[in-house]
C-alpha cells in the first residue's frame, strides 16, 4: 500500500491557472501518519536486507517507469501547477537522472572499505561502512514537486531507507503518481509510502518519534516549525530552505548569453525557484548594453497557461501579495521599472517587471520574491559585485559570466552560497555528482551526490584485532613498555618543520 489510511476529511488540489478542481485527496491525520511509518519501519528491514545490488535493480526499473510515465507525469505536474508541459517534462528528466545516479553509485559511497589505522594501531584492521538510517520523513515542495522532492528520495531509497514522503498540498497528485509507479516495481512492501494534507500533516510526520531522519524543502519560517518538532525527539534535518540569488555580469562577458541566462533564471517557473535569480550585478562598462538586451527579452516574455506562454500562473495564491508589495517598495523608494510594474500582476499571473535603481535595502533586494521580477544594479568592478550579493542573510546559488577563467573561479569561490554556475544557470542542479544546498538562512545539509548519500545514512566504524602487541589501555602495562611508546611518539610527531 503506497497511501496511508483513508480519511473521512478530504481537500482538492486545484489547477491554479483555472481554479479547476485536479483531484481530491485525504487529509491523513496524526494516527494515518503513524501507521504509515510503522509499516515503512517493517519495510526498511525487508528493503535494507535485500542488499546493493537488488536495491540498484529495483531502483533503476523505477528509473524505467518512471521514463515509461514521463508524459502522464508532466501533464499531471503541469495541471497542478501551471507550469508550461515542457517545464515539466524536463524535471521530470532531471528526476530520472537523479535516480539514476542515486542507484548506479550508492554500493560506490556507502560500501564498506577498509582505512589505514596508523602506526599506534597497526595490529587493528580498520573498516568504514555507511548503514541505513531507517526510515526517512520528506516533506516536499510544489514548484518542482518531483525533481526536489526526488533529490531526497532516491538518495535515500538508494542508501537502502524507506520513505514516507508528504507532498505539498498544492501538489500531491504528483506524490502519490511517484508512489504508485515505485508499487508497481516494489510491490512486495511499501518502501515509499505517501501521506496527504496540509501542515498538520507533515508536522505529525516531522514531531514522530518513529522517523529516523527529516528532509524538508520550504520556506525559512517552516523550516524552523519543522526543526522545532524534530528538536522533541532529537530527529536530525537536512533543510533546503528559500534563496536571494544574485547573478553577475563580469566586463568581459558574452552579455546575449548573460541576459538569456538571467532572463531565464528569473522568469522561468513564473519566478518560482529557489535557486533562481532575483538580483543581478553588472560592471559600470557594460550595463547599458546588458540592461538592453535583458529589456528587450524580457518584453516578449508571455505568461499563461497554452502551449505558447512563456511560464505559468503563480502556483500558491498568497505569494502574489509578497510580489506585489516588493514592487510598489521599490517603486515607492525611487526604484525605475523598464518593464513592466505593479500593474503587471494580474492574478493569477504576473507579467515580466524589471526594476533598476532599486535601494540595496528595499524589499524587493533583501527579501524572497519568488516571483517573475527581477532588479538589475550598476556596480564598479567585480570586488562591489561579489560583496553586494553576499549582503544578504541566505546563501543558496549564484551564477556568474565572465569571459575570464580566472576571474570566474575567484569571485565563485567568494560567493556566499552552496553552489555558483559560471556562464550557464544552475549547471549544478543537472550534474547528479555534485552536492546542492545552501548556507544561512537557505538552509544546511546537501542533497544530491555522495555527500546527498551519506547524508540519509549513517557511518559505521569497526575495528579487528589482527595480532597482539603491547596493550597499553590495561592495568597490566609496565614502565617499560610506557617508555617506548614514548620514545616512538617523539620520533614520529616530535621533529621541527622547516619551510
């Protein structure tokens, strides 16, 4: 069974662009939550015992369903959503590689191996294995509702947990499709089960003394509820929580390419993104030129929901009041708006807006939009350019263009967040390999990679006496044999380091 048990309550996920009614679905309380999670504990012993290498067949037959079903997943996301179906096709896509990449390596990571013991402890044979934590709560998002929740997922199937993930209440069609396609491949027991509602819902699954570990992807001010409930059962948390991401636009760079870029970045999913661009900061000898080409994109951008619409309506109905009023505080402030302006929302969509001259204290600058706007700042050289986009209290992504290698890599490496792309938008999250979270308030712990692995379980140390030798942790230890410890130690770590 892939759904916790029915409820008498129900609520409707509903398509945001028509108000129209996607399904209606249960409202699992407290005591649903908890019999889920005790058949996912019955669950994690039978899917820990079969082993690596029936996990990784399983997981990549998954991977085939879920390729099979790409189109019906799409559609569904788009429909719950709003996003356009190619949006959605291609998470779907980067979901697929992500589970991939989650089977195919996690025998490579989490695998016993054997660690040199040193020369105090040459008798010991050393090893390091990863184990299974259990059973892994994940409480997911609805502007990417099958890559994100994915990056925890898979990593934790793979590490050889089971998961009872609870999917945005914007969103949970798509939740249960994922569990009914891992049913038909794993039918044996329910290593991914699936429990509906609203925040009630998810705060039973996080403040559950039976879950082994929460992984939560969602607003700051949630994130610290969720934390909170796991603080009464010291259930530890990996949070992927929102961002302020800035993009920079080094003197050299191919500004067609930067404006694309940015462009995307910030409108693409209406704006929705956490990892999407909501500041960017151009060098003096090159911002009118960029300004121009980012306008003039910008301009014919489109929002709805046919075919032909650039991005969709704004999924969660209270964000559009945030949009707005960071619009109007930068207007008010002395901000200019090129394109468009606080008339560009129209709910349930929002037009293109492009602010400049916008104070690096407005809201629209220091707080999450999350949505399809955008501010665009003049600044002297590179060292102003990093340094505003680290005056911020979150640290998720960044993106720089720069025609200069060099350059490039000195100001991503002083960039305050978990992942920076250079001349490309959020390479990062496409490449299973490396790891992706942030810093502040965006959040802490990584998902994705092996740290994503090893992050849904936990590491082993055994160690194995091969033969005696002198035993120092004994009562029956002589001065001699003290002496030569002694000695061996000053040879070893006792002699002076010269430059």
């Amino acid at each position: 069974m892939s759904v916790a048990t029915e409820s008498t309550e129900t609520f409707a996920s509903l398509n945001p662009a028509t108000g129209e009614v996607v399904g209606e679905h249960p409202v699992h309380d407290a005591a649903a939550v908890a019999q889920a999670l005790g058949r996912a504990r019955e669950a994690a012993g039978w899917w820990r015992a079969l082993g690596w290498k029936e996990r990784r067949l399983r997981l990549l037959n998954v991977k085939g369903a879920l390729t099979r079903n790409l189109n019906r997943m799409a559609e569904l996301i788009h429909q719950e959503t709003g996003k356009p179906v190619q949006d959605a096709q291609l998470e779907t896509i980067m979901a697929i590689s992500h589970l991939d990449w989650a089977a195919r390596n996690a025998r490579k990571v989490l695998g016993p191996r054997t660690v040199y013991p040193g020369l105090m402890a040459i008798n010991q044979r050393c090893e390091l294995e990863y184990q299974p934590l259990g059973v892994v709560g994940v409480i997911g998002p609805w502007n990417y509702p099958i890559f994100t929740p994915m990056g925890s997922i898979a990593y934790a199937l793979a590490a050889g947990n089971a998961v009872v993930f609870k999917p945005s209440e914007f969103t949970p069609g798509v939740g249960l499709l994922l569990a009914e396609l891992v049913e038909g491949v794993v039918p044996e027991h329910p290593v991914l089960q699936v429990v509906t509602g609203l925040g009630p819902t998810g705060a039973a699954l996080a403040s559950s003394p039976d879950v082994d570990k929460i992984a939560f992807t969602g607003s700051g001010r949630t994130a610290k509820r969720v934390m909170a409930a796991c603080a009464e059962n010291l259930t530890p948390i990996v949070a992927e929580c929102g961002g302020k991401d800035a993009c920079i636009v080094d003197s050299d760079a191919d500004l067609d390419a930067a404006a694309d870029a940015a462009l995307w970045g910030a409108m693409s999913n209406a704006g929705q993104t956490c990892i999407g661009v909501e500041r960017i900061y151009v060098l003096d000898d090159v911002y009118d030129r960029f300004l121009g080409k980012i306008t003039e994109r910008a301009k014919e951008l489109r929002p709805g929901f046919d075919r032909e619409a650039a991005y969709g309506p704004i999924t969660m109905p209270g964000q559009l009041d945030i949009i707005e009023r960071h619009i109007k505080d930068a207007l008010d402030r002395g901000g200019k708006a090129v394109v468009g302006g606080a008339e560009s929302v129209r709910k349930p969509y929002v037009e293109p807006v492009v602010l400049t001259d916008v104070p690096d204290d407005s809201s629209a600058v220091c707080e999450e939009t999350f949505g399809p706007t955008i501010t665009v700042h003049r600044v002297k050289d590179l060292d102003e350019a990093v340094e505003k986009a680290n005056r911020t209290s979150y640290g998720l992504a960044g993106t720089i263009f720069s025609g200069s290698r060099a350059r490039a890599m000195d100001a991503a490496r002083r960039m305050r967040s978990g992942m920076t792309s250079i001349n490309a938008f959020a390479a990062f999250a496409q490449v299973a390999a490396l790891p992706f979270g942030g810093v502040g308030e965006s959040g802490f712990g990584r998902i994705h990679g092996a740290d994503g692995l090893r992050e849904f379980a936990r590491p082993k140390a055994i160690t194995r006496q091969r033969f005696a030798t002198m035993n120092l942790t004994s009562f029956g230890r002589t001065e001699k044999e003290m002496a030569r410890v002694l000695g061996l130690i000053n040879m070893i770590h006792g002699r002076r380091y010269k430059r």
